[in-house]
C-alpha cells in the first residue's frame, strides 16, 4: 500500500476508541441514534473539505468520518451483532462482486459477462442491476431502499438514477425535453474536463438557487417541492 502500512495507525485508532468507550463519560452515553447525527456532520464538513480542494482539511475530516465507523462498529460489537472486520469484509465482498469488469472471482461475472462497462455511467448501471438479480435487493420495489431522509436534492437524485438503471421507458422519458433544455443552458457537454464542470456546476448552482428565490416568493419549501417533483417523475401513483 503506498504511503506506508495501514494497519497499525488502525489498530492505535481501534485501541483508543475502545479506551474512550470506557473511560470517557461522554462516549460512554453514545448509542447509535445519538452519534449519527455527528457522523452525518462530519460527512458534510468533508464533502465541504473536498469541494474546497483543501488536503489538509480533508485528512483532517477523514479522520474524523473514520473514527465514526470504527465508533459505530464497536456499538455493534458491544451487542453481538457485528464489529470492524465484519464491515471490512462485507465492503471487500461487495465491491468484488459490483465489480466484475475487474475482478474475475466476481460472483456476478457470469450474469454480465460480454457486458463490460466502457463509461462510468454504465458501471452504475450494472451496479444496480447486480444489487437486484445477484443480491436481491430492490428486487420488487428498486425504489424501496432509497432513504426517506435524504436532504430533497439527494433524495431525487437517488429516484432517478434508479429509474435510468430500471428503465428505458416512462420514467425516463418524463424529464427528457428538460435534461435537453438543461444541456443546452450548460452548453450542451457532459462535463468533459475540469473548466467544463466548473462551468456547469456555477450554471446549475445559479439555476437552483434562482428556484429557491421563486420559492421563498411563491411560499413554496423548495425542499419539500423538489422530493414531491421526484415522487411524480419515477414512484407508481
């Protein structure tokens, strides 16, 4: 592994996490419902620190949101019902087998073979595909596990990400003459370099917050609009 040996720094990590469950009174009142509120702050500063570009604050908040899963891991293992290796391992076998254009022992190899992914998107595609009809999950209902409680944007991008892996049809089809309309105002490239995404990404940013302004006058949460828009375009009536 460049950069050095792992291992130890986690092993230190572990041991310190196990120290402060014991002998600090604060970590001591954490349960899950109680720390994840802190894991969820702690992943948004980091998609702060990332989107800045800054290393240094990036480390530091990885740290952060790494201390979260070794945390959340031993309240697992406190109960008998997990700990870190069973993440570890349940990760490394998952990504194995969501990867079988990579990895030949993939258990989904078989069902995509001669289906190789040449873009991202159709890696994503295969990804959901694998999650319904090698793991079973989404099977009858692909939106069934997309959370409830995801913030308004994330949430409707989770729905239509599903609805393109599900379908070629209505669901998609609803939303194409505004994903035209959009490629246009964007100048019509899916982001084909840095200067381009950037350019998207101030051209959309000022487009969503141009709909929060119509919202505030309107009277109308954005939030709640955009998930209710989400609902419509891909969940059966």
């Amino acid at each position: 592994m460049s950069g050095g040996d792992a291992a130890p720094a986690l092993a230190r990590l572990d041991e310190i996490t196990r120290r402060l469950r014991v002998e600090c009174p604060w970590d001591r009142e954490q349960d899950e419902r109680s720390i994840v509120p802190h894991t969820v702050e702690e992943a948004y500063e980091l998609a702060d620190a990332a989107a800045e570009g800054d290393d240094e604050k990036l480390l530091d908040e990885l740290g952060d949101v790494l201390f979260q899963v070794h945390f959340l891991a031993l309240l697992l293992e406190e109960r008998g019902a997990g700990d870190l290796v069973r993440v570890a391992e349940g990760m490394t076998a998952k990504l194995i087998r969501r990867h079988p254009h990579v990895f030949e022992e993939s258990e989904a190899r078989e069902l995509l073979a001669g289906t190789d992914p040449e873009t991202g998107r159709e890696v994503l595609a295969n990804w959901d595909r694998i999650k319904r009809e090698v793991e079973g999950r989404g099977a009858d209902d692909p939106f069934g596990d997309v959370p409830e409680n995801l913030p308004g944007l994330l949430y409707a991008r989770k729905l239509l990400r599903r609805a393109d892996s599900e379908a070629e049809g209505e669901a998609r089809g609803r939303g194409s003459a505004v994903v035209e309309a959009a490629g246009s105002g964007a100048g019509g490239t899916r982001i084909p370099d840095d200067e381009a995404r950037e350019r998207a990404e101030a051209w959309l940013g000022d487009l969503l917050l141009e709909l929060v302004r119509i919202g505030r006058r309107l009277g109308v949460d954005p939030e709640l609009a955009v998930r209710a828009a989400a609902r419509r375009a891909v969940l059966p009536e």
